[in-house]
C-alpha cells in the first residue's frame, strides 16, 4: 500500500510539473499568435481542458476487479506510458482534431483519471486487465482515451460545425436580400476634388428613394442638410449616435444618409451611394465598406472613390454576376509642387495650412504662428464635429482675420476649406499594421494625395493648388509620393457577425469573448485572393475589459462594437461604469452621468482641460451610441445630446483661445502636456480624481512631515480660480521657489519630498499647498488635537482639507 502510495504522489507531482511547462508553452504560443496575428500557430492553443474529477464507489464494490482482477498501479503506469509513446496513437489523434499539444494535455488528464479512480470503468479496466495479461493490444486504449479527450476539449465533437460558422470564403451569400437583386453598379472614379461625389448625389437626389453611406458622420450630415435644405429632398440622417428625421412628425423619408456602419441591408432602395469605397482596405473599419458593397438592397448603385479601388470591386462583383460600369474623373483645379520648401515660419501667408501627424506639432506650431501676429484656425481628430465645423467656418469667411490652418490629416474628408498652400510640416505618421502594431512610417501615396488634394478646392476662391513640406529634406520624398502611381487595393476587409459570434458560443459555452472571437479568427477561412481578417485588437481589448460582468451575450458584443479610443482611460473607465450599470439593471440616467463627468462645465484653462473635455465628450458619445441600442437603460437621450451640444461650445471656446491654453500649461503652475500619441495618463483625464488624489496625498505628507513646512508656504487664501494653472504670475514664482525648497530639505530623507513632486508636476499649487498647512497649523493649536485628533465640532481633521466641491473641469471650492 506504501509503495502504490508512492507512485501516485510521484505521479501527481511528475503530471504537476508537465503541466506547469505545458501551460507556460501555451502561453508563449498564444501570446505569439496574438501578437503576430499568425494563423500557422495553430488554434488548439487556444483551447483550455475543462477538469474530470476521479470517480469514486461509495459502495465499495469494483465490478471490474471482479471481472478481471486487481490491477498493480506500477504496471498500470507502465502501460499507459507505452500507449503515450505509440506514433500511430498520434497519429490517430491527429486525425481526430488533436495535435500534439492537445494530445499531451488529454493524456495527462487521462492518466491522472485511470490512477487516482478507485474504480475505473468495467470495460475499462477489463482491457487494461487484459493488455497486463498480454492477450490484448495497448492501442485498444484509444477509444476510451478519445471518449475522455472529447469530454474535456468539447470542440472536438464540433470542430466541423466551427468550421462551417467560421467559413468566410463567400461572404456575398450572408445578403439573400441584396442577392434577389438585380443590381447595377456604377464606379465613380477619380482624385480628391474631381467631382465624383457631386455627380453621384445628383442621381440619389432624383431618384424615388435612396441611401447614401458615408466615412464621417460630418459627411453624412452635409448630404443631409444639403437634401433637405438645398435640394427639397426630404431626407433622414442615421448615425451611430442620433437619429434625425426630415418630417416633423417622426414619419421616415423615402431617403436617408447614414454612417456606413448603419447601412440596412434588409431595406430597399433605388438608389445607393457608398463614399470612399477605397476605405475597403481599412484595417480595422474595413468590413463596413464590404457589407455596404455586397449587402445594400438597392436597384443602383454608385460607388465612389480612388482608381485604385475599381479591380477590386469588379473582382467582389463578379462573383455574383454583377457588372461594374467605370466613369472616371479628372481633377477640377491644378495642383502644383512647390520646387521648395517653406523652412520657416515666418514665410507662412494667407491660405496656408500646415498639416502635422502629431497634436504635440499642431500645439507648437499653431503658437509660434499667432506669436508673429497671425491668428490660425486649428483641427484636429479628437475635437467634435461642431467644434472642427466652427473652425473650418473662421478659417474660409474672407472677413475673418484668421487666415492659416494648422490640423492633421482629419482634413483629409468630410471638410470643405479654402486652402491655397497644403504645406506637410512632417511626412512620418504613426500607423497600425495588419498585425495590430504600433508604427511610424512614411505616408502612403493614397494618403499624401487625398490630404495635399484638399488645396485649390473647386469653388473656393483660390483657382489652383499649391503643396510643399516645411523642411528641404522631406520636399524630394513627397514630390516622389505624388508622382507615384496608388498601388492597387487588394483585399477588402472582413468582421465576425454578432450571430456567428452566438453559433460559436453555443457549442463552447465556458469560452469567454474574446477567446470566442479568437477561435473563430483562427478557424476561419478566407478568400486571401479578395478578402482579409479586420483587426479585432479593440474589440477584444473592450471584452476583456468587461468579461467580469455579468451580461448576456448579445449585450456583451454590442458593447464590445462600441466605437471608443481605447487609449482614453477616462472613456473606457465610464465604459466599464456603463455595463456595470447595465448588468445590475439600473438606469443610467441625466443625473448619475453629471455625477461621473463633472456637469456643469467651464471653459478650459489648460490644453490638459482642453483634452479632458475632448474624453468628456467621447463619453456622451458613447451614452448615446448605447442608448440607441438599450433605450430602456439609457433613458435620457435628449437630455445628454443637450448637454454636448452646449459642451461643444465650451471646447470651441478652449479652441480659440488654444494658445493662451498653452502658455498656461507651459507655466511652472501647471506643467503637463499630453504626447504625441494623444494618450495621457489616466489621473489626467479624470480630473475630479486626479485632484482628490493630489489631496489625499497631501493629507499624508503633512500627517506624516509637519516639519516640512518653510518660510514660503504660508500665503493668503486664493479664490477658486487659484485652482488652475492660469493663476497669478505671483504664484508661479511661488511654486518655483516652493519646488527648490522642498527638495533641498528632504534630501536628507534620500528621495525627494512627495509635496514637491505634486508641486512640479502641477498637480496642486503653492497656495492650495499654504492654505492646507495653515489649516493644520490652526488645528494642531487646538485642545486634543494629539489625543482624538479632531477639532472641537467633532469633525475628523484629515478630511477637513478635501472638502471641495468640484465645480466643472476648471477648478474647487470650499463647500
């Protein structure tokens, strides 16, 4: 008994240790897979061995010993070794779904069944019985080995109807509707201001009915507007996050202009407009340009964009018998490059815009521009609709002082401006892979056309075009991208359906979301020739963040699709509020998002402000994107979109006045900037918490040093706006001294004082600091002080410094 005993710890901890390596391999390989998006890795990797206890007799009686004797547990592991290292066992095995990664995990699982069970099945241990006797084979394992691997990998009895959900070689067949159609499609080709939209808009406005899909939901409301307004077309706009409808009765029009996104497939019109088609190649929102091309019901249908798009979408149309008629276009206006550069600022002249890849150029140049007296117009991704319209609006009214532009490349679409010169202060733009990776590189042709394209806009009052680089060494590489010609777009892109999401979750119903789409993603198959895999980083990203809370799954893919910056902690942490909110079945009403966000609002005194107001922003987005799809829980649509129409005229106002933001958050008093990659940490989106925080901390360097204090932290009491970073110059020299001081003294500490690191990152002031310390002062001076340490209301003394009461994003006051 002793030695059996033996055996069984020495093959638990041998299997113990087996696994261990196994798991960490399987994280390796994973990891890889993910990272590199590599199919040849495998999808076993990606599933997990659900746990077979042993079995045990509570009636203590083993019809198989009866049957075919005792079995020696020595001899029992002699024998399934054996069987492990039999290659036409996996072989078999590999026939049956299992490579060898899941073979090694089953027959760990298996072996540790057959020796820790105090009775193992009656046909079991027969054949066991009979291989120890030798009149039976060792292979005649394998039934029962396989009946025990399909019990823990549960996709091996399903593994074809995976394969069948996963199989995404025809996707044109996912659209009955659309394919009992027939449809005429007609290619508008052509560059940047070349007419193409214009001409297919004019048949959309003629026809009986029709649908127009655009990139922006800029774009999708100027073709609303212009229908409703211009071309007496009544017309309704649907984006992700509103709907708007031409009658004043709520009664839907005959046409609608929609986010591409958005597009019904299931409804029908005469006429279709799907704009950018070139968005086909996207790597993350490129499946939406397919599902427009394959599934809209639509008798025609126009497509618009680049030249380099035609192959592709006769290649997609073809394979349902469908013929693409190609009009191609020139571009109405010359478009001239420059033989220099601009090398300065100072040679900057009326209708210029400066086009950066980075906020932090877009901050230093739109300075050193109203420096020389110039006053400038900025854009960029991250503002609101309403705000880039207002901006786009000062920069081409002719009576407006403002005559330079500086923004990125969100110039490149859904914005109509008056520019003469596109000058590229850089060509280097940071870019996502097809694997899913962060990279800078030089901007392709198609890109370098679509943004220098926007000078000399037909209609405007410049007559021609003009586009150079800032710097000389740049100018030989663009004049190269525009005279080069745009490779041809090779695949369209592709997306998991939410119901072949669902198919997926009922035959692995313990796979978690993101292990879902992962298994799909690897099981699939595409038409390399036409097609390619989206990239699901963000959506994976998203379910991995809210995989604790309890959601259906239908619910949990909807709030996976949601259309946020995952690189904004402030935005993914009301996210994750929301579906908490959502699970528990609480409401998410008016007065609980004023609570999270900080309502009402006050203009911003900083670009840090600025952009905390942007996340703001992106989070009333996001309630009203979720409450068109959980209206029940989401009840306060009207209410929230007021609210960002008012916070948009809040962050216009921040806008033109971005460079006295600037000069306030370059001061000693607030010295935070974001960096070039729009991401901030998350305590400076939250602001709210980022100044509790700075308070808490306070509450505990003072607890802790009361020696600390000096001659120059004691200073009158400020008023709220104090708070800010655009408080008196007199504060500034304050803070500076302050810093100086605090890190001279606690330097025989051998790190320095927590006080003065809040001090130079601008996180609290000098005179916040002066009149927290002269409340402790006043406190230390009175009776039990040391022994109850309260004051004589009773009131605990530690929280007396963090009784603010937030007022917006701009400051505090005292309750």
């Amino acid at each position: 008994m002793s030695l059996t005993r033996s055996l069984v710890r020495l093959v638990r901890e041998a299997e113990q240790h087996l696994q261990r390596i196994c798991c960490a391999s399987s994280h390796m390989v994973l990891h890889r897979r993910l990272k590199g998006n590599n199919k040849g890795q495998g999808s076993d990797s990606l599933f997990s061995p659900l746990p077979a206890k042993p079995t045990f007799n509570p009636d203590d009686i083993n019809v198989g010993e009866e049957l075919g004797g005792q079995i020696n547990r020595g001899d029992l592991l002699r024998v399934l070794n054996m069987f492990y290292k039999r290659p036409e066992i996996k072989r078999l095995c590999q026939e049956k779904g299992l490579d060898n990664r899941l073979f090694h995990q089953a027959f760990v699982s298996f072996r540790r069944l057959c020796m820790e069970s105090e009775n193992l099945p009656v046909e079991l241990h027969i054949i066991l019985s009979d291989i120890l006797q030798e009149s039976g084979h060792v292979d005649d394992i394998f039934p029962y080995f396989l009946k025990h691997a399909k019990e823990i990998f549960p996709h091996l009895e399903c593994m074809d109807d995976l394969k069948k959900i996963s199989d995404l070689r025809l996707p044109a067949n996912w659209y009955p509707d659309a394919r009992a159609v027939q449809r005429r499609i007609i290619f508008h080709a052509g560059p940047t201001n070349s007419g193409k939209t214009y001409h297919a808009l004019e048949r959309f406005m003629t026809a009986k009915s029709g649908v127009y899909c655009g990139p922006l939901k800029m774009l999708a409301v100027e073709v609303y507007q212009k229908m409703n307004k211009e071309g007496g077309t009544p017309c309704d706009l649907v984006t992700g996050e509103e709907r708007r409808f031409a009658d004043p009765d709520g009664d839907a029009s005959n046409h609608v202009a929609c986010t591409v996104e958005m597009t019904s497939t299931s409804h029908k019109y005469e006429v279709a407009v799907i704009d950018e088609v070139q968005m086909l190649r996207d790597n993350c929102r490129g499946w939406a340009w397919t599902r427009a091309l394959l599934g809209v019901c639509a008798e025609e249908i126009h497509v618009c964009g680049e030249e380099a798009a035609v192959d592709l979408v006769k290649d997609l149309c073809m394979v349902v018998g469908e013929e693409v008629e190609v009009r191609k276009y020139k571009r109405l206006t010359d478009l001239k490059v420059l033989d220099y550069a601009l090398e300065s600022i100072d040679k900057v002249r009326p209708g210029d815009c400066i086009v950066c890849f980075s906020k932090n150029d877009i901050y230093a140049i739109s300075r050193q521009i109203e420096k020389r007296g110039h006053e400038c117009a900025v854009i960029y991704g991250g503002l609101p609709p309403g705000t880039k319209l207002a901006q786009a609006k000062k920069f081409n009214d002719p009576n407006n002082p403002c005559k330079i532009l500086v923004a990125t490349d969100a110039i490149g679409m859904g914005l109509n401006l008056s520019i003469k010169r596109v000058i590229f202060y850089s060509l280097i733009k940071p870019t996502m892979n097809e694997k899913g990776e962060k990279e800078m590189d030089t901007i392709t042709t198609s890109q370098a056309l679509q943004i220098g394209g926007r000078a000399g806009r037909y209609g405007t009052q410049f007559e021609d075009g003009e586009v150079t680089t800032f710097k000389t060494e740049d100018l030989h590489t663009l004049k190269k991208l525009l005279n080069s010609q745009i490779e041809n777009i090779e695949a369209a892109g592709l997306h998991p359906t939410a119901e072949q999401i669902e198919l997926f979750a009922y035959h692995l119903p313990n796979a978690t979301l993101s292990n879902l789409i992962d298994i799909f993603v690897s099981l699939s198959q595409v038409d390399d020739a036409n097609y390619f895999m989206c990239n699901i980083d963000d959506f994976k990203f998203l379910a991995d963040m809210i995989q604790h809370v309890p959601l259906e799954l239908r619910a949990r893919y909807v709030f996976c699709c949601a259309p946020i910056n995952r690189k904004m902690p402030f935005v993914c942490t009301m996210f994750l509020k929301f579906a908490r909110q959502y699970s528990q079945g609480e409401p998410i009403t008016f007065d609980w998002l004023c609570r999270q966000i900080g309502w009402p609002f006050q203009a911003p005194e900083t670009i840090m402000d600025l952009v905390h107001l942007e996340c703001v922003f992106d989070v009333l987005d996001l309630y009203l994107w979720l409450s068109y799809r959980f209206a029940d829980l989401f009840p306060d649509a009207v209410t929230v979109r007021d609210m960002q129409l008012e916070l948009d005229q809040v962050i216009q106002l921040g806008v033109f006045n971005i460079t006295r933001l600037l000069r306030n958050t370059e001061s000693p008093v607030s010295n935070r900037t974001g960096d070039a990659e729009f991401e901030l940490t998350p305590a400076i989106h939250h602001k709210g918490s980022l100044h509790m925080q700075a308070n808490e901390l306070l509450d505990e360097e003072i607890n802790n040093k009361p020696s600390l204090r000096g001659p120059n932290s004691i200073g009158k009491q400020g008023n709220k706006k104090q708070w800010n970073s655009s408080s008196t110059s007199v504060s500034e020299v304050d803070t500076d001294k302050y810093v100086k001081m605090m890190n001279s003294s606690v330097s025989r500490h051998g790190k320095r004082s927590l006080t003065s690191q809040l001090l130079k990152k601008g996180l609290i002031t000098a005179q916040m600091l002066a009149e927290l310390q002269k409340e402790w002062e006043s406190q230390q001076a009175r009776p039990g002080f040391e022994d109850g340490k309260s004051d004589d209301r009773g009131n605990d003394v530690q929280t007396r410094s963090r009784k603010y009461k937030r007022t917006g994003t701009g400051g505090r006051k005292r309750k």
